[in-house]
C-alpha cells in the first residue's frame, strides 16, 4: 500500500534558496530536501508521494541521510529525510523530532529543541515570513581510498 505524506509549509520570500537553511515545519510529515547532493546515502528504490498544500502531489524518488557539522566541530545525521526533487526549501519534521523524543518550546517568537536529557539542541527566532529557520552546516563526507605499492609502508 502506498502511503502519502503532506507538506503543508508555504514560504513567500525574494531570496534565493540556501541549501544550508532548513525550515522547522509542524505540518510536514518527514524531513525533506531537493538537493541530491546533501545525501551522505541515499535509497533510490524508496517511492512515496508527498502532498503540497497547493493540492499538488510530488513523487519522492528516494530517502536517506543527510550529515550535519556541529558547532564542536562533532558530526551527526539526520536520518529518513525523503529526496523531493521539487522542493525549493529544506523541512525539519518537527513531527519526527517529536517522535525521536525531542521537546520543543515557542515562547515569545523563539523556537528552543532540547534532548531527552534536557540538553539545549538548537534555538531560532521567528523570522520575517513567520518560519522558524535553522541553518545548519552540511558536513562534508569523504570515501578515502589507499593503494599500497610498497609493503614496508604497512
């Protein structure tokens, strides 16, 4: 059975979309994100749709993870984030999070995210167009590969 998923973000902006800004969103069911090249892996063969809330439904076409650099310099994923090809802007299920045990508070236009052991994950404030936005820093994933051609090196 195919299951739908509903997005039902809308952002009215001038500016050109960040890749690095991610948009908490409490009517989006998954995280999502347009941009293929932000997976550190990605399952192809995943299909979904998702429904936007202009009534148009979009394929997703894949569902991965996504690495993040924190400030520390420490590194994490965000996990089943759904590839959709269409989306100008990158969403943080806050659904998802409150799933994973997340707490979350709005007090007086700014959006707080703690763990379950009460540590402060991440804050931000209301901005212009009335969205919460998060830039995170992508981390950069590298596969390595050694040939040896002398055996004294090893």
């Amino acid at each position: 059975m195919k299951e739908d998923h509903t997005v039902l973000v809308a952002v009215t902006s001038n500016e050109t979309p960040n890749h690095q800004t991610w948009y908490l969103d409490t009517g989006c069911t998954n995280h999502m994100c347009g941009q293929k090249e932000l997976f550190v892996d990605l399952d192809d063969s995943f299909r979904t749709k998702v429904k936007f809330s202009d009534g148009r439904f979009v394929p997703v076409t894949g569902k991965g993870r996504i690495l993040i650099t924190l400030k520390n310099g420490d590194h994490r994923y965000i996990y089943y984030v759904f590839y959709v090809l269409d989306m100008k802007s990158n969403l943080l299920s806050m659904g998802q999070l409150a799933e994973k045990g997340y707490v979350m508070y709005i007090v007086e236009n700014k959006f707080s995210l703690f763990d379950k052991k009460g540590n402060l994950i991440l804050k931000t404030f209301l901005s212009k167009n009335r969205m919460f936005p998060v830039d995170l820093h992508i981390g950069d994933f590298k596969c390595l590969n050694a040939i040896v051609n002398n055996e004294s090196w090893l």
